[in-house]
C-alpha cells in the first residue's frame, strides 16, 4: 500500500499517468507463469512453484521500488496518512470493485444507468473501498447506449469521487479504473489500435509506445481516469488461455 501510494504520487504530472506498478509486475509473473501451471491441487510442486513466483515477485517490486525518485513532500505525505488509517481501511485501499455494483438494479432491467448512492456509501464507509473499474456497458449495451463518450465519463467520476469524499472516513480519494488496452476503446471518439499480439507482430517499438502507450493513455486521462490498465507487461505463453491477444507472444517468428 505504501509503495502504491508514494508511486502514485511521486508521477504525477506524466503524460502515461500513473500506473500501479506492483500490480502490473503481478500480471507479468502471474502471465508468464499461470499459463503453464498444469498439475493436480495436491501436487505440492505447484505451491513450490506458487512460492517461488511470489518470492521472485517480492524480490522485483523491492528493486524498483528502491530506484524509484519520490519527492520528500510526497513521502511525508505519504507517512502522515497511513497510521490515520485502520487495518480495515488498509485492506480497503488494496480493494477494487467492479461499477456494476454501484448500478440501480432496477433501473437497470429498464434500461437507465442510475448510481446507487446507497451501494457506494456502504462500501466506502464500511470497508473503505479505495478503488473501482470497468466501463458499465461490459456486459452490453444498456437502453440505447453502448458506450459514454469523454463527457459522459469525465461527469460520472466526478460525481463518483466528491460522493466518496464525503462517505469516507478518510482524506484518501478513490482510484477509477479502466481496461484501456489497444487504445481508449470503452470511449467514444478515442483512436483505436491492434490488441498487443497484433501491435508486437509490427515489430514497431514507436508504435507500441505511442499507439496503445501514450495516446491510449492521453484519451483515457482526458476522460476523467486516474488509472489504466495497460500497456500490458505479461507474455503469452500459453495460446489456451482466452486473452491471450492482450500479450505480446514471447516467439518472435
């Protein structure tokens, strides 16, 4: 928690916004390793393997975080909350939900998004759930609409974090969260590019970096995100599993 918030800090300002780093250092163990995890629960190779994986992981994110330059101001900062905080609402900062759980069920069935105040208040007053993510139209469209354009986006969070800022029982805003993979692709009107199997069989590094790197991160930003699920570290190892083409493929050919 601490490496995540004094990180978060400490890049503001960037054009590629803040990611979580230890969460993206996870996706790339966890992508690299769990698709070639194939043996029984009772085999114990696979908890010496989970072991060694999350040892390694361990080893990694203390590496960066000791090279990563943070402002004194930051880490002040950063001291002078954490011990206002209980261990419940600790565990609510390294908590995620999806939106759907902030939507009325019943408008919903009828087609109209309507926030759950009720919902949204319980989780952060209760849990102090630090973070939410996902576009609401995950699962479809809803009425007549299948998306929100930066507007739309840029107004929800805003209602979103002032409404958390007033249940919580903490100075800490929430993180809104979206899966920006090849391009701002949950946003009306934001460039699109190849998912990343497609991006790394150009062979291009400059159009990794500025097709589902910087300009995904630019439209994402200025739709109101503070966090964006990409670009995505992992390495495909196994094309079973089903999102295979968010990765890059580790053979070149």
């Amino acid at each position: 928690f601490l490496f995540f918030l004094s990180a978060s800090m400490s890049c503001k300002g960037s054009v590629a916004f803040c990611v979580c780093l230890p969460v993206a250092i996870l996706c790339l163990v966890v992508g690299a390793y769990g698709g070639t995890i194939q043996c029984e629960l009772n085999d114990g190779r696979c908890f010496n393997l989970l072991g060694d994986t999350v040892g390694h992981m361990a080893t990694v994110v203390k590496e960066i975080d000791e090279n990563i330059p943070r402002s004194p101001q930051y880490s002040d900062f950063v001291r002078s909350i954490v011990p206002t905080l209980s261990l419940r609402e600790k565990i609510g900062q390294m908590t995620q939900l999806d939106v759907s759980v902030l939507w009325n069920q019943t408008d919903l069935q009828n087609g109209i998004l309507s926030l759950n105040r009720t919902a949204l208040e319980y989780g952060i007053r209760t849990y102090g759930v630090g973070s939410y993510l996902n576009t609401p139209f995950a699962g479809g469209p809803v009425g007549d609409k299948s998306g929100w354009t930066a507007r739309e986006w840029i107004s929800f969070i805003t209602e979103l974090k002032q409404l958390a800022i007033q249940y919580s029982n903490s100075s800490l805003p929430i993180i809104y969260g979206l899966d920006s993979v090849h391009g701002a692709n949950y946003v009306y009107g934001a460039a699109i590019f190849p998912h990343n199997i497609g991006t790394a069989a150009t062979f291009d590094p400059e159009l990794a970096k500025n097709g589902s790197g910087t300009i995904a991160a630019r439209d994402t930003r200025l739709s109101g995100m503070s966090w964006q699920f990409s670009p995505v570290l992992g390495i495909g190892v196994n094309p079973l599993w089903s999102r295979f083409y968010e990765t890059a493929s580790k053979r070149r050919e």
